[in-house]
C-alpha cells in the first residue's frame, strides 16, 4: 500500500539528485522494471548501465535522467529511506501506485501528485485516512500543506 506523508518530514531525504549520485547502482539501471520506467517516464532508451539515448539530450548518462526518474529509482531500490517525491511529475504517479502494489511504500509530498481517476488505496500517514480517490486525497491533504 502506498502511504503519504504530506509537509515537513524530518527523516525525509529531499535531495533526490545528490542522494542518488552517491548511492546509485548499474543495475538499477539496466532492471528491465527500471527500463520500462525510463522509457515511459524519460522517453529514453537505456542501452546500457552507462549509457541512455535520450530524444532531447542524445546520449546522455544515468545522472542526467529527470530528477522524477531519479526518485523513482530510489523509491524502489533503496527501501531504507523515505524520498520526497515531490520532485517527481504526475506521470511517475502510476509507478509510485504499481511499486506499491506488492510491498509498503512511504514517501514525501509537499503537492498533491495527481494519482489519476481510477479508485486507489493511499493512507495519509499525517492523520492514518485511507484515501480512496483524488478528492478524498486532496480534501485529506488540506491541513498539512
């Protein structure tokens, strides 16, 4: 299930960029789960666990994917910290949602990320509600941000 901490959060990690430079791995990379996201996410190619074919940037290397793919990235291979996920886009909302589907995922939000229209199970850990869609999300999410 997918849980949200909405605002402040001291052991959150809100550099996403920096963290991920230092404790990234190659095979985070080339993870066919990881290429799939790339692709959907970056519209990028990964050719190999240095290198990704980008339609905007050309060749460019892990460090330079969006700081949404980053977070992505962390959110599912580092299961020891909590990421702000704030600096993701709507469109790694679904990721966050199918990541979650099989084991508990926690992460950070100042915005309420579009999860889109279908129903969803998210608990808004400020205050323990289980969200079932956006507007129950959103109107959850008031006091907090």
């Amino acid at each position: 299930m997918l849980n949200v901490y909405f605002g402040d959060m001291p052991d959150a990690i809100y550099n996403t960029a920096v963290y991920f430079k230092n404790t990234y791995r190659d095979q985070w990379i080339t993870n066919d789960y990881s290429v799939r996201m790339i692709k959907d996410v970056d519209r990028s190619d990964v050719v190999d666990a240095g290198l990704i074919q980008s339609p905007v940037l050309g060749p460019i290397t892990p460090l330079q994917l969006s700081g949404g793919v980053k977070t992505l990235l962390l959110i599912r291979f580092d299961r020891n910290h909590v990421f702000n996920a704030s600096t993701c886009g709507d469109n790694c909302s679904k990721w966050i949602l199918d990541m979650a589907k099989n084991r508990k995922v926690l992460i950070n939000l100042y915005h309420v990320m579009d999860f889109g229209a279908d129903d969803f199970k998210i608990r808004v850990v400020n205050s323990g509600v289980i969200a079932h869609n956006m507007a129950e999300l959103i109107h959850e999410s008031i006091p907090y941000l």
